[in-house]
C-alpha cells in the first residue's frame, strides 16, 4: 500500500489526510415548487472561494443544506451519509418515486433543465450539487450569477458534460488520451480510420451514459447510419476516438474541496458489459504499482487544473503498459461504491464534505479487497427483488445488498452487492452469486 501525504493546490502537504493507490432520515418532505417559495433563500456569493468554506451556516441555518440535482441512486446513496452528518439532503426529482426521492430529507418536484425547479432547489440549499451530468450549462451560469454556490463549478462541470471539452482540456495539458477527432459526417470518420484503422468508437459529446452514445463502428456505412438515426442533443457534436485494445479498465478515484484538499481512492479495476460498469475490484489487482501512482497523480492533477470540487472518478484504459483517459465524472462514480463498506470514508461521504469545504475523510481501504457487482435489469421478468434479498441475506449473512428503489427495466442499475475481506477469488464468487441470485441468473 502506498502512503502518502495529500497536497494543497501549491503542493504543500495537508496535515491528517490520506492518498492511497447508512441510515435514511425517514419522513421525506415531497415539496411542490410553491412550498419551497417560503424557506430563507440561501445567502451566496459566487464560489469555490475558501471565503464560502463554511457554507453549513450559508442560509443562516443551524444545519448544512445540501440540494443535488437528480433524484437517482447516486443521491440515494448520498442520503445516508448526510443523515449521519446532520446535514439536509434536498433532492431535486421528477416525481415522489424516484430513487433518492424515496428517502431524502426534501424533495423538490421539477426537471433539472427547468430553471425554475433549479431556483426553488437553490432556495432550499446552501450548496448545490448532481447526480448526474445533464443540467444545461447555460443554467448552471445564471443559477452561479445570481449567487448560488455551485459546486462543483460550471467550467469544471462542462468537462464531464461534454466529451469534446473533455478531450480538448485533457489534450492541452499532456494527459494521455486516445487519437480523436470532431466529425461532422461518415467520410471524415473514414479519413480518421485511414489513419488509426477500423473499428473506430463514434461518441455523441454530450447526454451519453452508461455507454449510450458511444458505438464501435466497423465501416463507413455504419458510422453513416448511427449519425442518420441519431438525433443530437442541443450544442452536443460527434467525436471519433481510435479503439483501443486494453488489458484492463481501471478508475482513480479523488475528492478534492474549494481550500484545495484533496484525497485519493485506491485505484480499482473495472469489469464493464455493454459499456455498463458491472464489477469492481478495490484495489485493482495485480496493477503494476507504478500505474497506479500514475493514475492516482494524473486524477490529482486533473482535479486543481479543472478546479474539480467534490468527487472526480478518472477512467482509464491500460493499454500495453501504459494509461490512457477514456472518461470523467464530478460526481459519485459507480466505480466507488465499494467504499461504502470497503473504506474508512465513503465517496458519498466526502463528496458531501467537499462540497461543504469540510475537512475529507480518510479514503482508506480497511481491508486487503473489496468486490462490488452491480444488479442489473434482465431482458426478461424477474421475482420482486426484496423476495430474492432475504434468501441472498440468509444464504451469506456478510453480504452487503444495496437495493435502490427503482422499477425494473432492461440495462437498468437496480442495486449492487458488495462484499469485504482478503480472498479475492472467494469475494468474486460470493458478490457474483448474491447479484446473480437477484437477477435471477441462478435460483439456489
Ligand atoms: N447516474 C448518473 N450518471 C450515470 C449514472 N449511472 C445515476 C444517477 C442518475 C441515475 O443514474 O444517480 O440519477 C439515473 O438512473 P436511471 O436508471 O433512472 O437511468
């Protein structure tokens, strides 16, 4: 294991922190837009100053309110962790049932490219933060003008919104990316594969996850017909990136806040299905250590040269030796939800402390591995999951099941499986079997 201090943006070390390669609040209140008209409006000032450090006493409230945009299983996940903090989780769902808005403390009923629901959300908040990457930018610049503490900030935020951008920034400062391109048409995607060869990966640059908007293109004519039937979102463009043939898929994790301290996970190995993740393995096993100081240094530095402030999750391929980018996301990452178990402090947890400039937490393993396997909406039917959960639980009572509260649908997260300890082939086996059996894969 690698021990190290954590720097500050000048690299200076930082006293007490760490780099190495729940329970929900019941009682949601579900709060109309109207309703939320009458709380204290949050007094702000720009943002990701250390002046905004203490944002807890922002709104002039006792406890620290945070709002995430986005009512999914990453702000489920936050909940629990903010109800163990005290501080006021607000979500801002589309309806009652969505996952974080089953167990959040405050729900706001609205859109997350409606500006008005961004408003009321911003009134319930000192902090405003996602749970995903879709909020327009151009909301995310009036909700900053008028004072909202966003965070992380809509220059860093626009990195993970927008592939293009992405690849761009990351070009400019030397990070190791595949060979790209912005295309416009089939026949400059042929020109790039005269150079880098078939297959190419064709990327839509904004509104993609969960490998929607990306395909392997083998030839012209399906590059001609992916761009015909695929219609773009508004300032999205086409990219096309050279494929690469990797050993492994690997995430380096990092939560940095706006004084500048910043905290990195161990490097994980993830297994991805139809650019789904699926499994994870904290630390990634048998990874050269040398990448994974590399990876961890490159997920640093990218976090203070795009002023990244709660968590980053770098993704990477390593190829031949060497690690390449292949994406980025300000936000909780599938990657890290072994840490919930599996480390000291959770990503949910520092990127609630981040966001709130609060000391980070140790990110720590506290045990040699951790295995997390995601449960997975199958094509076909499957028995309601909580009657599959009790025979999972009894079966192997050191299981940790994570159910998020969303109907099934094919391709959809539904929970994942974590499971700690030191042997990596029988952790593999038992979090495979406690997803399976959810799944419906096997049935003893
Ligand atoms: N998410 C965000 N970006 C990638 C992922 N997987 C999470 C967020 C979001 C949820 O997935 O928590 O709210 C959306 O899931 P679904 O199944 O409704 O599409």
């Amino acid at each position: 294991m690698i021990l190290r201090h954590a720097r500050d943006d000048s690299g200076t070390p930082l006293e007490n922190t760490w780099l190495h390669p729940g329970d929900v609040e019941r009682g949601p209140v579900i709060t109309s837009i109207a309703d939320v008209n009458s709380l204290t409006p949050a007094s702000s000032s720009g943002d990701s100053s250390p002046d905004a450090a203490h944002a807890g006493r922002m709104g002039g409230q006792d406890r620290p309110r945070v709002g995430m945009v986005g009512g999914g299983q990453l702000a489920r996940m936050t909940a629990a962790p903010a109800a163990a903090l005290g501080i006021d989780l607000s979500v801002l769902a589309t309806s009652a049932d969505e996952s974080a808005a089953q167990v959040a403390r405050r729900v706001v009923l609205g859109r997350h490219d409606d500006l008005r629901a961004l408003d009321e959300l911003a009134t319930a908040c000192d902090v405003m933060t996602f749970d995903h990457e879709h909020v327009p930018p151009s909301m995310l610049e009036q909700l900053r003008a008028r004072g909202v503490h966003v965070r992380p900030g809509p220059e860093a935020l626009r990195h993970a919104q927008d592939k293009w951008h992405m690849r761009q920034a990351l070009t400019t400062m030397g990070a190791p990316v595949p060979a790209w391109a912005r295309v416009a048409r089939s026949a400059d995607v042929a020109l790039f594969a005269e150079q880098h060869g078939w297959p190419v990966v064709l990327k839509v640059s904004r509104g993609g996850y969960d490998g929607r908007g990306v395909w392997v293109v083998e030839d012209e004519s399906r590059a001609a017909v992916i761009m015909q039937e695929t219609p773009l979102a508004e300032s999205a463009v086409w990219l096309v990136e050279e494929y690469l043939p990797f050993d492994i898929e690997i995430s380096a994790q990092v939560a940095r806040s706006p004084h500048g301290q910043a905290v990195a996970y161990p490097v994980v190995r993830t297994v991805q299905v139809e650019g789904m993740c699926a499994e994870v393995i904290a630390p990634a096993p048998g990874l050269d250590p040398d990448l994974a100081v590399q990876a961890t240094d490159l997920a640093l530095r990218i976090a203070r040269e795009l002023d990244v402030i709660g968590m980053l999750a770098v993704e990477l391929f390593v190829v031949s030796g060497r690690i390449v980018v292949n994406e980025l996301a300000m936000r909780p990452h599938n990657s890290g939800h072994w840490s919930i178990e599996g480390a000291v402090t959770s990503q949910f947890e520092n990127h609630l402390r981040a966001v709130l400039d609060w000391p980070l937490g140790d990110p720590v393993a506290i045990a040699p591995y951790t295995v997390m396997v995601n449960v997975i909406g199958p094509e076909g039917p499957i028995p309601p999951l909580h009657d599959a959960f009790r025979h999972v639980m009894a079966r192997d009572p050191g299981l940790h099941v994570h159910l998020y509260g969303k109907s099934i649908r094919p391709r959809r997260k539904l929970g994942h499986v974590t499971v700690v300890g030191d042997n990596l082939d029988e952790l593999l086996a038992r979090a495979h079997h406690g997803a399976d059996y959810l799944m419906g894969v096997v049935d003893e």
